[in-house]
C-alpha cells in the first residue's frame, strides 16, 4: 500500500523534519548569494533593511509593534512550510509518499557538504543585509513600537559607516569589513563588561 502524507498533519511533520529538505530549500538561495559581490546603493540597503518592518506594519501606521512582528513571524513561518510541502510534493496531488519524502534527503546526501556550504552563506547573506528586523528580539519585545522612518534614518546611518570611500555604494569588502568592525565592536563590549562586574567577595575564614 503506498503510504502518504497529507492536509495540516504533513505540514507539521515537516517542521518537525525539515532537514530533509536541505537540499531542495539550498538550491535557491544561490542566484541570491551570487549577487552579493555587485555594489549595493544606499536606496537599496536602506530598503532591503526596513522592507521586513514594512510588511509586518499590518495597520500602516508606521509603527511596528511587539504583536505585529509576532504575527510577520507567524505567517512567514506558515508560508515557508507551505513552501515546504509543495516542493515535496512532486506530483502536486495534495500528499506526500514516502518516496517523495525521502527524495531530498538522498540528494542530500550526495550534495550535503555543498548544501551546507550554501545554507551557512544565505545566513550571512541576511544577517548581513536583512538581519534588522530580526535583530529586534525574537518577539520583538523590548524595542517595540519600532518607528520605521527612525529605522531608515539608523539604516542610512550604518551605510555612511560602511561606504569607506563614499562613492555612495557598497562593495562586498566594503560589507565584509564593516561585519568585521561590527564583531570586533561586540568582543571589546563583552570584555569591557566582564571588566567592570565586580569580583566574587573572597569567603570570610572560619574562626578558630
């Protein structure tokens, strides 16, 4: 009997697994990387900086709050297993066999260091260029509400830092080393604060 998956029950499954489906989600994340080594305008850094503020802005109030970002999140995460469950889906008849399951995985396999490669490089592709929103917290507590118009004016900001020869774009060393300064920045932070935690009181000695 040929076994599926199908309906809402795929969908979780997949989540749980969705390793499997390295390789499949890899594969277009390449023509993005490519087009990271061409030079990047301030107009475009600053969109591609608040373009996920933007459609988390549910109400276009301007304004992003702790709860919109919490539903951006939920429904991206909806729409990426959807995605999910109709690339499994080779023969688009609302389920998945076995044999479709296990596709992926076998390409995986035969192309898994690739793979990871890949995936390791669309993360610092968004981290990079698309990293703002998340940067925010996970539920987007603590910073919220976030005033889109301040986002662009901070995202205009950190492209002034990074053109260090100010011909108004960014090149690929140009992003690679202001990530670098950026990381640099963090670790003298952290020391400085370990610096300044005040030191375990010593134990007072037992009288004799």
């Amino acid at each position: 009997m040929k076994k599926t998956i199908s309906g809402v029950a795929a969908i979780a499954f997949l989540t749980a697994f969705s390793g499997v489906a390295v390789a499949q989600t890899a594969a277009p994340q390449r023509p993005a990387r490519a087009t990271m080594a061409q030079p990047v305008s301030q107009a475009d850094f600053v969109a591609r900086r608040v373009e996920r503020l933007r459609a988390a802005d549910a109400n276009r109030d301007g304004t992003v709050t702790a709860e919109e970002l919490r539903a951006a999140g939920q429904a991206k995460r909806a729409e990426r297993r959807t995605a999910m469950f109709e690339r499994l889906d080779a023969n688009k008849d609302g389920s998945i066999s076995r044999a479709e399951f296990d596709a992926p995985r076998a390409e995986g396999q035969r192309d898994g260091q690739r793979a990871g490669r890949g995936a390791h490089a669309g993360r610092g592709h968004r981290g990079g260029m698309h990293g703002g929103a998340q940067r925010m917290g996970r539920n987007g507590e603590g910073r919220t509400p976030i005033v889109i118009t301040e986002a662009e004016q901070k995202a205009s900001e950190a492209f002034a830092r990074l053109d260090a020869n100010r011909d108004g774009t960014l090149t690929l060393e140009e992003r690679r080393a202001g990530m670098e300064a950026r990381r640099a920045e963090m670790r003298e932070k952290r020391q400085e604060r370990r610096q300044a935690a005040p030191a375990a009181s010593p134990s007072t000695p037992a009288s004799e």
